[in-house]
C-alpha cells in the first residue's frame, strides 16, 4: 500500500477496482485523494444506497404480501368454520321444527283418523252392521277412511 501513492494511474485503478470493498469511504479517499476517485468513490456510496432502498422497498413489499396472505387466509378459514357452524345450526334447527312439525301433522291426522272412526262405528251401530275392529280401521288410510264413512252415510234413510 505504500506503493500505491507513487504508482501509476493504471496500477492505482487497477488497485482501486480489485481492493475497493475492503474500504469503508473515508479511507478510500485518504488512499485515492484524486477527484477521479472520489467520484468513482461517491458513485460506488450512490449505487450503495439505491441496493439499500431496493431492498429495504423489496422487504417491506414482501411484508405487505405476506400481511395480505395471512388475513385472506384467515378470512377464508373464518368463512368456512362460520359456514360450518351455520350449516350445522341450520340443520338442527330444522330437524327440531321438521320433528315439532310432523308431531304437530302427526297429532292432525291422529284427530282426524279419530273422528272417522267414531263416526263409522256409529254409522255401523245406527245400520246395525257389524263394528269395524281398530287392526281394520288402522289399515286403512284417511282416503279410504273418508270413503267408507262416506258409503255408510248414503246407506241411512232419508
């Protein structure tokens, strides 16, 4: 490094190039005074600097993605547990109104196939026919129930 105050330009180019980022600035231009030098020094700080910006730009771009990623993820993994959750409430609550309601039909129907039972076997007994059994009756469906209710009406007298 001695050498390099008295070497040529070539050779202190050719120093400066090969040896430049073993030196922090202050001592490049202790070692190379010449304005040729501190310019090449202050393009090399400039160049420095924008890697500096680029990157520091690139991490906080890449923060922002992985931000963004994190609550799209957390979002989709919300709306689907929210969707099972819902769809498992839906479906109890529409077994619960589904059963209520066909207890609630189940009940209707009992009433009715109640009635026609009670007025067929009165029909029977005012016919004097003989009375239907409950295993009878409980073969038959409301339709038929109606009907045979029905035909024994029109058997009384007017």
């Amino acid at each position: 490094m001695e050498d390099l105050a008295d070497g040529c330009p070539l050779d202190r180019w050719l120093y400066w190039l090969l040896h430049a980022d073993e030196f922090d600035a202050s001592t490049l231009d202790t070692l190379f005074p010449e304005q040729e030098f501190r310019k090449a020094n202050d393009t090399i700080e400039r160049i420095a600097r924008i890697t500096e910006d680029i990157d520091m730009y690139n991490s906080r771009e890449k923060a922002i993605r992985d931000h963004y990623w994190r609550m799209n993820t957390a979002l989709r993994d919300g709306l689907e547990k929210g969707m099972a959750q819902g769809m498992a409430q839906g479906m109890a609550q529409g077994l619960a109104q589904g059963i209520e309601e066909g207890i609630e039909q189940g009940i209707d129907r009992g009433i009715e196939r109640g009635e026609y039972y009670g007025k067929i076997r009165t029909l029977q007994s005012i016919l004097h026919l003989p009375k239907s059994s409950d295993e009878e009756l409980g073969a038959m469906d409301l339709h038929a129930l109606g009907d045979l209710a029905s035909s024994l009406e029109a058997k009384l007298p007017k």
